[in-house]
C-alpha cells in the first residue's frame, strides 16, 4: 500500500479546514480481534512512519485514518537515518495510560500536522500503558522521561487534540508572525 499525506492544520496559504476536520476528530477503538481492515490501517501507518526521517512518532489520524493506532521510535531520537529495526519502535492499538506518576514536566514538542511551531507542554515524567501490539496481543509499557512525552502526545492525536491546545509558551519563526497571528488567531 502507498505511503500517505501527513494531514496538517496550516497550509503555506492558512488554515487546512478539511484536513483540521479529520485531525479533530476523536478515533474508534479497534475491534480485537483485529479486522482485516485493521490490519491494512497498521500497516499502512507503519510503513508511512518508516518512510519518513522527521518522524519521531506517527499517530493515525494524522495519515487520515480514524482508528486508535500510534507507532513511534523507542530509542535513537536523533538520528535521522535509525535503524528502523521492529524492537527499535513501538506500535500501540488503543493504548490507554493507566498510571501516571511524577510532576508534569515542560518540554518543547513540534508536530508533522502543525508545521513550523513549537509548544511548551507539561508531560508525566512517567507512565504505564495498556495496549494491544501490532498483531492483536496485550501489552504492558512502562515509559520514562522523553519517551513518555513522546507517548502522550501520540495518544493525544487519538483523541483530536493537537499541540495548538496547550497553553504554553509558543514558538515559531520570526518571518511567519503574521501567518500565525492570523490562523492561531486568539493566541497572539
Ligand atoms: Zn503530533
């Protein structure tokens, strides 16, 4: 199956209405066990993830497909050219956190569906997951520090909410100042 379009919320030109509407939107649960269609959408974000070198984390719905999937690197932040290798990143199908534990810590986040900003978020240092794995089995995960926020903000593309939500400091290039005071509008 093709790779597909990261849906974003801005284009060069303003606002991304349609492409807004899906990211927006809250996903379904899976069925388990999986439907072929399920299946299909795993692999499809899967190899839409591995294609790209600027992801650190894919969640579905940015890809245009409303099922609570996410995949992202657990390990090699850095690296542009990473390993790719299957233990090397972590697929979650409807993953919910079950315990959070620590104060939230600021961090700058950016976003494949919010080009050319950064937000100042508070994340759990950590958090344990449930989830089901890429072929359907449970799965229990323990994530700390950078690989939590990482988590957080795949699980919070589930549910529709974006970096933009978060009331943070915000950054953003000198240049495009007028672009953003007129799409984020209220936050100028
Ligand atoms: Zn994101």
């Amino acid at each position: 199956m093709l790779e597909r379009r990261v849906l974003t919320l801005w284009t060069e030109t303003g606002r991304n209405v349609g492409d807004a509407a899906v990211l927006r939107t809250p996903c379904r649960e899976a069925a388990s066990p999986f439907t072929p269609e399920t299946l299909r959408n795993i692999e499809t974000l899967v190899k839409t993830f591995l294609e790209r070198n600027d992801a650190l984390g894919l969640a579905a719905p940015q890809i245009g497909i409303s099922e609570r999937i996410i995949v992202f690197r657990n390990k090699d932040f850095e690296e542009k050219n990473w390993s790719r290798k299957e233990d090397d990143y972590d697929v979650l199908v409807n993953p919910r956190i079950t315990q959070s534990r620590g104060e939230p810590v600021k961090g700058a986040e950016g976003c494949l569906s919010c080009p050319d900003i950064q937000v100042e978020i508070d994340r759990f240092p950590e958090i344990k997951v449930r989830a089901l794995d890429r072929y359907g089995k449970k799965l229990n995960r323990r994530y700390l520090d950078f690989l939590a926020r990482i988590a957080q903000h795949e699980m919070d593309h589930l549910d529709g909410r974006l970096i933009v939500d978060y009331e943070g400091s915000l950054w953003y290039p000198k240049k495009k100042e007028r672009f953003f005071a007129e799409v984020l509008g209220v936050r100028f």
